[in-house]
C-alpha cells in the first residue's frame, strides 16, 4: 500500500519558518518526482514546488520563489519544504504528491500526480 505522510505544519507568525516532511512508502518511487501543493479556503489546489528523488531538479511557484526550498533524504525516503519569511496568505493545507518523472512537464497539474498525502495545516498569523 502506497503512502505518503506529511508532517511539521503547526501555527506560527509571519515571517517564521516551518519544515515540512513527506515520507513515502509502499512501492519504488525512483521513477517519480515528487510535488507540493496548497489548498486555501476558497481557492484553488496551487502548485508550490516540484522536486526529483535525486535532487537535481527544483521547481517553484513564483509565489514562494526565493522563501522556499525543497530537498530530498532518498535513505529516509523522505522529501523536505522549508518555508521562510512565512506570510498570512500561505496559509493553507500543504500537499506532498508522487507523479511519474515522465509527467514532470505537467507538474502544475494536480491530476498529474498518482499518490497524495493526507495534508498538513499551516497557519501563519500576522
């Protein structure tokens, strides 16, 4: 059974910084790419980022370019958004998705991806 499980989303204040965790399991992800996304109340599922397994290749949202990063831990199969200089308008639940590499062009897509975490809240008060 394939699962990702995200963790580290929580209440914080603006311009905090929060770690996000997503932890796969259940099959080889080698042959995927891994993205983030947010939904807020009343908007849209936004993309945040995209990232290889190896690391190599990272995507962002022109929303959070320059305050976010994304990494990869392959031996804890597990995948990292750092978020800095945190705003109000972040907050939101935060999505991590596997997609196969092949799909990377259409990394923006939500249907592109295979699997989805559960979501973790992110709350930044001003």
């Amino acid at each position: 059974q394939v699962q990702l499980i995200e963790s580290g989303g929580g209440l914080v204040h603006t311009g905090d910084s929060l770690r996000l965790s997503c932890t796969a399991s259940g099959r080889t992800f080698s042959t995927y790419f891994m993205g983030w996304f947010r939904h807020a109340p009343g908007k849209e599922r936004d993309f945040v980022a995209a990232i290889t397994w190896n690391g190599g290749v990272t995507i962002f949202a022109d929303s959070v370019k320059g305050r976010f990063t994304s990494s990869v831990d392959n031996a804890k199969n597990t995948v990292y958004l750092q978020m800095n200089s945190l705003k109000p308008e972040d907050t939101a639940v935060y999505y991590c998705a596997a997609a196969p590499i092949l799909r990377f062009q259409m990394r923006k897509t939500p249907s592109s991806y295979d699997y989805w975490g559960q979501g973790t809240q992110v709350t930044v008060s001003s």
